[in-house]
C-alpha cells in the first residue's frame, strides 16, 4: 500500500500540464501579434494619402475673392456755376458710389463746397437725412440767379423769327434775349457781334432771304446784316406794289366789257329810218 508522501509526489506530478494550460501563452500571442500592428500602420498610410487631395482642393475652393471698388471722386462746387447743374451731377455720382442715405450724400455734398458756397453751408450739419434737402436749399437761395443767365442763353440759340413778325422787331427781341444771357457782355465785340449776326441769320423766317445773307453779308457784322435784311424786305414790298399796279384789270365776274360795236343800236336806227 502506497504511503500518504507517494501519494502527493504522484498528485504534484501531474499539476504541470494544468498550469500549462491555464497560462494560455497563444492568448498573449494574439495580442501582440504584428500582423494587427501592420495592419492599423497601413490603414493609416491609406488614409493620409487618400486625404491629402481632398485637403488641398477644399483650400483652393475656400479661398476668398476681394473686390476692390474705387470710389469716383467728387467735383468741387463753388457757385460761379449753376447749382441745378450741379445737382444733377452730384445725384448721378451718387448713385454710382453708392450713397443711398441722406447722411452719406450730405456728408459728401458738405466736403466737396469751396469758395462762396462752402460759405453759404456754413453751420450746417450732416448728422440727418433731412439735412441733404437743407443744403441744397440754402444753395437754391444763393445762387439762384445763376440759373437765369443759362436760361437766357438756350432762348437765345433757339431764337426764331415769327411769321408775323417784323424784321425790326425780331432784331429787337434777339438784342433783348443776348442782353439776358451775357449781362456783362459787349455786343459790339468782335465775338459777340459775329454771334449776333449767325443768330440773326439762321432765326430768319424767310429762307431766301437767309441764303442771301449769307452770300452778301459773309463779312459784314450785325448792324449791317440787319440792314440789309431790311433792305431786301422793302425792295419786296416795292416789287409787290409794282406788280399789282402793271398786272392788266380783269373783268369782273357777271360783268360785261363795252367794245366799239357799241354803237351799232343807233346805227341800226339810222338805216332803218
């Protein structure tokens, strides 16, 4: 019979494999296996070079386009001109730059008075979109007047001879309109007299009497032109009045003429008797 000590040394024999197999070294095999390693290292490469296109075609897409606009500069206004000239230009500047609120055309308006009509806009503010319309009509009350000049001068080019109107009386008017456009001019100048004449010449009604003028009067000045045109239109009033009185009488209608056969009725009396 085998003793107790046999026994053990036999149980503890056999222990060997079980701690074997409770050790399961393929477990940590696994884990560390380098075929995961390679793996993941490779599915990184991939990504990164997969990735690297698409990073720099979003960079070229996101890039931001500047435009650079450049204002138009503004005209100094100074009241030697016509401020409704004037407001026509500064509205259509304004548009073009953008301007779309008082305060903004205000401001702009304000900076560009010079001379006496930055003195007129003295004091005057540009913090409401009202106060464009109050520039403007301090500018309307002081320079005004300068409107009437400019009107004056589109009559004078425009200026026509009526129908009924005489020769005198249409030199007349043109002397008056010229007056209105150039207060301080000399008619008798040698620029404005020629200008005097062209326009007297062309605003002619008859056009005879325009290419007559302009045959025989090319270096006369104005008061000279005029009396020829004069001239001309009494030589036609003289003409008409001979012609009336050489033009033979017509009979009128209904009437009859008496020729020398007048007489046969006592002639006819005489043979009879």
């Amino acid at each position: 019979m085998p003793t107790p000590i046999a026994t053990q040394t036999s149980l503890l024999s056999a222990v060997p494999p079980v701690v074997t197999t409770v050790s399961v070294p393929p477990a940590v095999t696994s884990v560390s296996a380098p075929p995961a390693v390679t793996t993941v290292q490779a599915t990184t490469s991939s990504i990164s070079t997969s990735v690297a296109p698409v990073a720099s075609v979003t960079a070229a897409l996101a890039a931001p386009i500047v435009v650079v606009k450049q204002p138009q500069p503004t005209k100094s206004y100074t009241g030697q001109t016509s401020w409704k000239s004037y407001k026509e230009y500064f509205t259509r500047l304004a548009l073009c730059n953008g301007w779309t609120t008082g305060v903004e055309k205000a401001q702009n308006l304000l900076i560009a008075m010079e001379g006496a009509a930055a003195e007129t806009v003295r004091g005057l503010t540009a913090d409401r979109d009202k106060d464009y319309d109050l520039i403007w009509e301090n500018l309307s009350r002081r320079f005004g007047h300068i409107d009437e000049p400019e009107t004056a001068k589109r009559q004078f080019d425009n200026k026509k001879q009526l129908e009924s109107e005489t020769i005198e009386v249409f030199e007349q008017g043109l002397g008056t309109v010229f007056r209105e456009a150039w207060p301080t001019g000399d008619p008798k100048s040698k620029e404005n007299d020629s200008m005097l004449q062209r326009r007297f010449i062309d605003g002619l009604f008859d056009p005879a009497l325009q290419q007559f003028l302009r045959l025989h009067a090319r270096t006369d000045d104005f008061v000279t032109t005029v009396g020829k045109a004069r001239l001309d239109g009494l030589q036609k009033v003289l003409q008409t009045v001979l012609d009336n009185q050489n033009r033979s009488p017509e009979a009128n209608v209904g009437e009859k003429v008496p020729r020398n056969g007048g007489s046969k009725k006592g002639k006819g009396k005489g043979n009879k008797a």
